[in-house]
C-alpha cells in the first residue's frame, strides 16, 4: 500500500542523478512535489536536511531516503508497479550491479567532462540550471556563474589532467555498456529495468532527447556541440540511450 504522505524531492534542475529519480517517480505515477534548488546555491538548504548532495526524497518535510539509488529501492518498495527491478534473484543482481557501475564508474564522468566543455557558457548554465527561474534571477547566476567560474573549475576539478581522465573512464565505461548490451535492446530480461533507466539517465547530459524535461532549448554553442558529435561517433551507447528516452520517458 503506497504511503499517504506529502513526498518531496529536493532536486537539482538539470542533474543526472536527479533525473534518475525524477523518471522512477514519473514512471511509477508516484504522487510528489519538487523543491527546485539553484546549482552553486545549493548548499545551505541541503546542510540544514543533513545532506550534501541531490536527489533527496522528503517525506512530511523529513529526509525519508537519499542517493538515487536508495530513493529508487524505498520507490519499489512502496510502489511496485510498475516493476523496475527483475523479479529472478539473478536478473536482479545484474540490473543493480550494472545501476552500481554507472553510478559509480559512468555518471560522475559525464558530468566532469560536460562541466569542464561548457563552463565558459553562461547562457548554456543559465538556461540548465536555472531555467525555472524569472529573467531577473537568472541573470543573477548567470553573473554569479561568471564571477565565480574559477571556484567552480577549483570545486569540480575541471583540469587538463582530470577532463583527460574522464574522457578515458568514458571510453572504457562505453565499451563495458556495450559488451553488456551486445545488441540487444535491453540489459536485462528483455524488457526496461532500472539497469535501463540508470544507464540512460546517466547519459542524459550527452543525449539531448526531446523528451527530457529540462532539456536546453538554445542553440548549443559550437565547442558543447562537437564534443557530443564526437562521442556520437564513438559509441552506439548515445544512440540506444535516445532510443530508451523515445520509449519509456513519456510520463512527467
Ligand atoms: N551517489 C549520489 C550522487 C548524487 C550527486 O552527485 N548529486 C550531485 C548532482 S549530479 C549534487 O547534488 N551535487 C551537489 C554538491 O556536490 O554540492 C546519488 O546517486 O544520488
């Protein structure tokens, strides 16, 4: 039986992680508001609730659960359906151990080489991150992002070295996706499961699907744009990923 109470999740507008868990809230019908916070404004609401990172899931005001993958495991438990993990112990093990690896291994990479390729565009932060906002706000974090660029290339290490080294996890976590995947159209079971939803979620900043709902609508400057072409022609991963989105992302 779903629990009666007012949930809330404490989200980021354009974050991957978040989108994680807005698509298993979206998908199982959950009913929930959303407490929007700005990137780089952040901290303060989160420290007060204990927390340092987004998604959070409130429940009454209260923390009920944190990190995407445990918001996604108290969701299947109180809203079975429909069904993100494999019923066969096996098949379950596989789809969360594959959620396990693009959490770990892909998802903090895509976001390290995306911050790193697009932070000199303010508008691009502007329409991202705070696009929920009226004019007059966002235009103040779009100065606050272009004032405070060099602490954000400090806080996120948007090195040389460190965006070399992301774009070799991605590399090597695109081929693992792949062997995974070996054709099919899904991971596990022949049909969507978290695996699935972790994996294109994950991607999500490189996929620009029509049916994200925080998808920037500008035009993408030039440099954001070759980087994506270039890891479209290196994988299918980005593919399959829009694929995914087209299929199972109607709901929001
Ligand atoms: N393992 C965590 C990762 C969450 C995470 O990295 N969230 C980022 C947004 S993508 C965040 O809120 N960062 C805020 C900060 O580091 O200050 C999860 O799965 O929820």
């Amino acid at each position: 039986m779903p629990p009666q109470e007012a949930l809330t999740l404490v989200q980021l507008r354009y974050s991957h992680f978040n989108e994680k868990v807005r698509w298993a809230l979206d998908l199982k019908r959950v009913p929930h508001q959303r407490r929007t916070l700005v990137a780089g404004f952040h901290k303060p609401y989160l420290r007060k609730l204990g927390c340092r990172t987004t998604p959070v899931l409130l429940r009454d005001g209260e923390v009920w659960e944190r990190d995407s993958t445990d918001i996604i495991a108290v969701l299947e438990e109180h809203y079975p359906i429909p069904p993100l993990y494999p019923a066969a112990p096996e098949a379950r093990e596989r789809a969360l151990a594959l959620e396990d690896f693009c959490d770990e291994e892909v998802g903090p990479y895509v976001r390290q080489a995306m911050f790193y390729v697009a932070l000199p565009y303010t508008r691009f932060f502007m329409d991202t991150f705070a696009g929920h906002l009226n004019i007059y706000l966002r235009t103040a974090v779009g100065l606050a992002v272009a004032a405070g660029r060099s602490n954000i290339r400090r806080g996120l290490n948007l090195t040389p070295e460190a965006y070399r080294e992301s774009r070799q996890k991605l590399t090597a976590g695109f081929a693992r996706l792949e062997r995974e995947l070996d054709g099919r159209e899904y991971f596990v079971d022949d049909r969507f499961t978290v695996a699935d939803l972790t994996v294109a979620a994950l991607l999500s900043p490189m996929l620009m699907a029509p049916e994200h709902p925080h998808r920037p609508k500008q035009t993408l400057p030039k440099p954001i744009r070759n980087f994506l072409d270039e890891w479209n022609e290196k994988t299918t991963m980005l593919d399959w990923g829009r694929d995914i989105y087209r299929k199972h992302r109607g709901a929001q």
